[in-house]
C-alpha cells in the first residue's frame, strides 16, 4: 500500500515538474520578446527577423503545449528566447552604431567651424 501510493505521489510530482519546464521557459520566451519590443527591433530589419521568428516560435511552442510535447515545446522556446535575445542585441548595436555616426558628424562639423 505505501508503496503504491509512493509511487503516485512520485509519478504525480514528476508530471507537475514537467509541465513547469516549458511553463517557466514560455515566460523567459515572452520576457525576451517584450525587451526585444521595447528597444525598437522591429524597426531593425535583421533585429526583426529574429523578433518574428522568436514569435513565432514561441506559438507553436505553444500548440506544442497544449498537445502534451512539452519537451519539444521547451526546446522550441529555448530557441524562441535566444532569437529574441539576439534581436535585442542587434537594435541595440544598430542603435549604438548610429549614435556613434551621429557624434562623429558632430565632431567634423565642430573641427570644421575653427
């Protein structure tokens, strides 16, 4: 009998643990997406490619969910989460790049004023 019930106990645990997983790597996913969306990649062509493709990844992570592959899923929106990351990445750098032009432009207008 207790073994039983241990056993139930153990089998219901790990089932809970496992839908955690892709629980817990959908909210980094959607965290990555909503930072990548907060420094402008959509407006970076090669920023906004990997902000669409962490989309749409992370909704067929989650029809993956909802089908019980939650192991596929997680792997999914590890994916999901890294392209988002690069796509923050690659605003920022773009954005960097652009404030340095501009201050380059600023020190030649500067130097040619003297």
């Amino acid at each position: 009998m207790k073994s039983t019930l241990l056993f139930v106990v153990a089998t219901a645990f790990i089932g809970a643990c496992a839908h955690e997983v892709p629980a817990q790597k959908l909210e980094a996913s959607a965290a990555a997406i909503r930072a990548a969306e907060e420094v402008g990649a959509e407006k970076q062509p090669a920023a906004a490619l990997h902000l669409q493709l962490a989309k749409e990844q992370t909704d067929r992570a989650q029809k993956l969910i909802k089908d019980g592959k939650d192991d596929e899923a997680a792997m999914l929106l590890v994916r999901a989460e890294a392209d988002a990351n690069l796509a923050v990445a690659l605003a920022r750098s773009s954005q960097e790049a652009a404030d340095a032009a501009g201050a380059l432009d600023k020190v030649k207008s500067l130097q040619e004023g003297k």
